[in-house]
C-alpha cells in the first residue's frame, strides 16, 4: 500500500462493539433480552485516520521503519466519543 503522511494524534475512542452470545443455543426470551446488553469498549492509540465509515487506530509505531503495529479499524456508527489525550513528558 502507498505510504501517505498522518498525523498519528494519540486518542482515546469509546464504542459499541458487537458480540457474540456465550451459549450456542439461545431461546427466544434469553436472545432477546442479549439483544438489549451493550458491549462498550474504549481503545486508546494512534489515529491513522477518521473517514465518514471508520476510525482507524494503531496500537503502536514504529518510527524507524514508519509502520503502525495491532491497527483496528471501528465502524463510526458505532463510536460514543473520541478525545484526544494529552502525554506529559517524564519527570
């Protein structure tokens, strides 16, 4: 893939994730009621890049080689908040 410049801002995003049910038969009372349980993550890391469809972070990078490591891309529909953090250098 063609390398393109980003701004690699380190955030945090919270979103709704999907989830399977643990059990592998499920009655219509108990998928309903799964149906109603939220699966909220937060995931903190280098945004690669935000688009109408996703945000897209790295999880690490590697400044040598200018390669992100554990990239993840989240469906926009689903993000509850993205904030950028603020790092304080080291005493």
């Amino acid at each position: 893939m063609a390398r393109r410049t980003v701004d690699k801002r380190l955030v945090r995003v919270e979103w709704i994730d999907s989830q399977d049910h643990p059990d592998k038969w499920v009655d219509e009372g108990d998928a309903a009621e799964f149906g109603n349980i939220s699966c909220t993550v937060v995931s903190v890391g280098f945004l690669v890049s935000k688009t109408e469809k996703y945000v897209t972070l790295g999880g690490d990078w590697d400044e040598a080689d200018k390669d992100f490591g554990r990239v993840t891309k989240i469906a926009t529909v689903g993000v509850i908040s993205l904030e950028d953090l603020v790092v304080s250098p080291s005493p």
